[in-house]
C-alpha cells in the first residue's frame, strides 16, 4: 500500500467542482450566487491591505492577479491574467468579483461594487472595483 498524502485537493479536483458541478447545481443563479459566496470568503478570510489581495488569488488557486495602474479616488482596476481559453470561455468569475468588493468594501468603509468583463483576446479578466463615496458602511 501507498503512503502517499491523498488529501491534498488537486486543480484537477478543483476545476471539476468549479466548472462543472457548481454550473449545474446554480443553473441560471450561479452568477448571483458566486457573488455572494466570494463575499463571504472575503469576510471568513480578511485582508489587511489591498496589496495582499494578488497573494490571497495566487494562495487560492484563483490566479495571476495584477492591480492595474489606472485608479482614481472612487475606483481601482485589476487583471486576471494568463487564463486558460478553455476557462476563460466558460468560467464564471463572480467569485472573484464579489471577493474583491467585500474586501475593499471592509478596507475603505464605503458600499463598494465589482464587476468583471473578460478580454478574450488578453486572455484575461479585467475586474473594476467602484465604491460610493456617500455611502458609508
């Protein structure tokens, strides 16, 4: 018999609940429901600074993730590079997108939104994070 650690959850295993089991129990809510979901990792999983955002993707197995220089006072970008077509294609990325709206949300204290828009030929997904300055949480 094999002594080998079975227990560690290969990408293989990952991509499999990821892309096909969740679709297929969401249906046409998944979406929503990833964006959800991504808030409450963030909420079970904080941050202390958005810089560690690209180490939490890269740790969870989410990604290559670079924040984009062009920010302003209400909105920062980020790009999810060098994905797969194949996942780029069917992948949703609500996960992602609510994650780094609650995270970014809990740092600067105002009712923050992220969306994410893929660019095929980048083969990336570009994710802008919008918060209302007016609103405080």
């Amino acid at each position: 018999m094999d002594n080998t650690n079975t227990e560690t959850v290969t990408q293989l295993g990952y991509d499999i609940i990821r892309d096909h089991v969740l679709p297929n129990i969401l249906g046409k809510h998944e979406d929503d429901i990833l964006y959800w979901a991504g808030k409450d990792i963030a909420r079970k999983f904080p941050i202390f600074s958005v810089d560690e955002i690209p180490d939490f993707f890269r740790e969870a197995g989410w990604g290559s993730l670079r924040t984009v220089e062009k920010s302003s006072k209400d909105e920062a970008l980020f790009l999810l590079e060098n994905l797969p077509d194949t996942l780029l294609e069917k992948r949703s990325y609500q996960l992602e997108a609510g994650f780094i709206a609650e995270q970014f949300q809990k740092l600067n204290g105002y009712l923050t939104e992220c969306y994410g828009e893929k660019a095929m030929k980048e083969r990336a997904v570009r994710f802008q994070v919008k918060w209302d300055l007016k609103t405080k949480m």
